[in-house]
C-alpha cells in the first residue's frame, strides 16, 4: 500500500510573516491527517524560517531545484549537499517551469535527478505535456521520454527511490484540469510502462497529480487506483486549502 504524499510547491512566493502564518495553520491541521507524507517546497530563502518553525511536526520540507554541482564557482546555484544542511529530504527536479523559462532538457532533469540521490535527497521527478502535446496527441511519447532519460542515465532502480509528478503544462496556473479519468490514463500510463522494466519498482513507486489539485477535486483525483497523492502549487498558499487537501487524501 502507497502512503499518500500531498507536496506543497509554493515557487517564488511568500514573506516572512506570510510563511509563519501559513506554517502555523499547517501544524496545527497536519494533526488531522495522520494518514497521509506532508512535504511543502519553499523558496530557498526561507527554508531556514521553515527548519525552524517545522521541527518536531510531522511535515518534511524540501527543495524546489538544486544545481548539478555539490559546490564550487556556481553563482547563484544551491547544491543538493546545502539542502541537506538544512533538513531537506526531498527535492524537486524538472518542474515545467524549470524545463520551459530555464530551457532545462531531458538530460539535464536526469542529471539533476542523479544529484540529488547522490547527496541524499528524494528527487520528485516532474513530468509532463503541453497544451500543444496533448492536442496532436503524443502525450504518452512525450511522459515516456522524459521517464525515459532518467532510466538511461540511472537505471529503473534507482528511479525507484525517487517520486513522479505527472503534470499536465496545460492544466498549471490556467484554472483548468485535467479530468479524474485524464489523469488516470497518464498515470496508468506510466505505471504501466515502469512494469515492463521492473514490476516491484511500478508497485511501490508513488505518481503525484500536479495540474491544479484543490480541495474540491482532490478526493476524486487521489481516489483513482494510480494517483497517490499532489503536487500542489496556488493551494499550498493557504493552510486551509493544502490541509484539505490532504484531509482528502487520508479518507
């Protein structure tokens, strides 16, 4: 049995007042939940405040990305190794909008994804088309290749250690989402193509919605047999809205 993973990625916002209200209303709703992985994703700066106003509550923090290199002449960069240094277990790699304003390839995302394994870190590997993509309907050829990168460069087994986030491009920021049964397709899709290779690893291997998940949808989108849980971007923002999120994912 896959534990639900609900991962909040609140990108480039926040302040200091607004991230200690928002972690305030996540402690206290977490207690709800018992159930169900709570992660959030904060910007960089503040994943100190995050360490600290988290530590001993059952909610793990993490990255949005991470650089390729563990240090050196990198300005602007923060390694796998410096995440680490400050309670991070996971990392998100190959996000859209990493692949799209960033120009970042299949090879990279791979490489990234091999980093951060390599500094102990748990990749959430984000996959996933475009608008464009899905009307010429070569959605699974584009999921497949992403996948495919990361099996080349590292094996089934060690994609296995990390997490897959299919997310629709189409459905990100835009209001829209990709139906139940859409999503399930996909995600059926990829589990489906991971146990040509190694059925242990599609079993046990847990594959996030991440196209605008909001607590009025969540229970039927975590509710298909191959979605395990969000990753969640506008929600996440709102203790209400993430912890309902979640509250749907323990039922």
């Amino acid at each position: 049995m896959r534990q639900p993973l609900v991962a909040g990625n609140w990108k480039m916002n926040g302040s200091r007042a607004s991230v200690f209200e928002l972690l305030t209303g996540i402690r206290e709703g977490v207690k709800t939940v018992p159930g169900v992985e709570v992660l959030v994703c904060p910007p960089y700066i503040y994943i100190p405040e995050v360490q600290g106003q988290l530590h001993g509550a059952p909610v793990s923090w993490g990255g949005q990305d991470l650089s390729l290199q563990e240090s050196g002449a990198y300005t602007g960069e923060v390694s796998g190794p410096m995440l680490v240094d400050f309670g991070c277990s996971y990392v998100i790699v190959g996000h859209s909008e990493r692949r799209s304003y960033h120009v970042e390839s299949d090879e990279q995302v791979a490489a990234k994804f091999a980093a951060a394994l390599q500094s102990g870190l748990t990749p959430i590997l984000c996959v996933g088309e475009t608008l464009e993509q899905r009307e010429q309907n070569t959605t699974e050829e584009v999921v497949a290749r992403q996948l495919n990168a990361v099996i080349e460069l590292c094996g089934i087994a060690m994609l296995g250690m990390g997490v897959i986030a299919y997310e629709p491009v189409w459905a990100i920021g835009t209001g829209k989402t990709a139906t139940p049964e859409q999503a399930q397709d996909v995600h059926g899709f990829i589990r489906g193509m991971l146990a040509q290779q190694d059925s242990a690893v599609a079993e046990k291997i847990r594959i996030l919605y991440g196209g605008s998940m909001k607590p009025s949808n969540a229970a039927e989108l975590i509710g298909k047999p191959d979605i395990d849980g969000g990753l969640i971007g506008g929600a996440s923002l709102k203790a209400e809205d993430f912890i309902g999120i979640c509250q749907a994912a323990n039922n």
